[in-house]
C-alpha cells in the first residue's frame, strides 16, 4: 500500500469542513438531548398517571427503535405531512431526541439516588415543589450523572456518521464524497478515523477525572 501525502493534503479541506459540521451536530444534539431527558424524567415522576403513560410509550419507542429509521422518518417521511426542516436540523433533532431517552434514564437514577433525609428536609422547611427541586434535589441529581451524561456525548459522537445517510456532509461524508471523486479511500478513512480517537479518547479520559473529582 501506497501512502499518498498529497492526497492527506488535498482533503484536509474537505476534513475540516465536515468536521465543523460533526461538531455543530454534536454540541446540538447534546444540548437536546439533556433538557428533553430531564423533561421527561420529570414528567414520569408526576403523579397523573395519564401524564406518565403517553410519556412512558413514547420513550419507551424511541428507544427501542434504531437511531437510523428515525432519522430516514423524519427526513422523507415528515416532508409528507408539509413538514420540512433541513438536514442538519432534522439529524440535530433526530439525534437529540434518540438520546433523551437514554440521558432520562440517567436523570431517574441520579434523582433516585438523593437521600431520602434531603426530601424530608425540604418538607420540613416548608419548601415549595418548585424551590425544592431547584435548590436541594436537581443539583444533587446532577452533579451525580454529570459522567454518565458525558458518556452519552462520546455515544452521540461516534452516532454522527448516521448523518451521511441524509446528505449530511459531516466528517465521513466528505471523506466518502472524497473518496468517490478521486478514487482514493485509505487517507481520507484514515484522516477520519484518527480525528475520532483524537476527540473520543481525551474525552473520555476527562470523563474519568471528572468522575473521581465529584465522587471524593
């Protein structure tokens, strides 16, 4: 096997362009997906059951149901209906709400995992719902689940690729797009597989450091 340096060269164009874009899904879909998990964990903890159960069937689908055929739903299916949004949105949205089922999920353990002393404390003090949640259970619960919400950042990053199936010319869309053109794929696929190792294993070695500052 031949390496071509001039072909690194000549796509590291291409490399950065649809690494903008993977980056801008990733922050994105990130963000989604941990205000839309917190919703629902919320939601499911209501009292009213007929709030629980719609909640529950859709989660409960969303994540039995590969990342993949949603994305191709709301992408061709939705335009059906006079809903069109671009393909960067529609992987966002995609990518977002496939994860908040998971980062709910996270939220409902860390919730669960306040003492019980600090819910008996708030009542004693005569807390209203709305300051007990904010002020004593949400930032215990999440300070808790800030690395296993990292974990699901590194899952949504090595998802992204997904994108490619609807136009999206993220980083392996252009390394493929690149690829086609010139007839040349062992440097691009390289380029790409290097740069997701380089964002992907720092990460998660930040994660682990971040896990052993909180716990102390």
């Amino acid at each position: 096997m031949n390496w071509d340096w001039s072909a690194v060269g000549d796509f590291m164009p291409h490399f950065w362009d649809g690494l903008l874009v993977t980056l801008q899904a990733l922050a994105l879909g990130s963000l989604i997906a941990f205000a839309l998990g917190l919703v629902w964990a919320l939601l499911m903890r209501t009292p009213t059951r007929w709030v629980r159960w719609p909640v529950g069937v859709v989660t409960e689908f969303v994540r039995n149901t590969p990342l993949l055929v949603q994305l191709f739903f709301l992408f061709y299916v939705l335009p059906e209906w006079n809903i069109t949004f671009s393909a960067l949105t529609t992987g966002v949205v995609a990518i977002g709400l496939h994860y908040s089922t998971y980062t709910m999920q996270v939220y409902r353990a860390g919730i669960e995992g306040v003492p019980v002393g600090q819910w008996e404390a708030a009542t004693a003090l005569s807390l209203p719902v709305r300051r007990t949640w904010t002020a004593v259970i949400l930032p215990q619960a999440i300070r808790r689940v800030v690395p296993a919400l990292g974990n699901y950042v590194i899952a949504m990053l090595k998802d992204t690729p997904m994108l490619m199936t609807i136009t999206v010319l993220e980083m392996l869309g252009e390394a493929r797009l690149y690829s086609q053109q010139h007839f040349q794929f062992t440097e691009p696929l390289t380029v790409i597989g290097v740069a997701f190792i380089l964002i992907s294993y720092p990460a998660s070695l930040l994660l682990r450091a971040l896990e052993r500052r909180l716990v102390r």
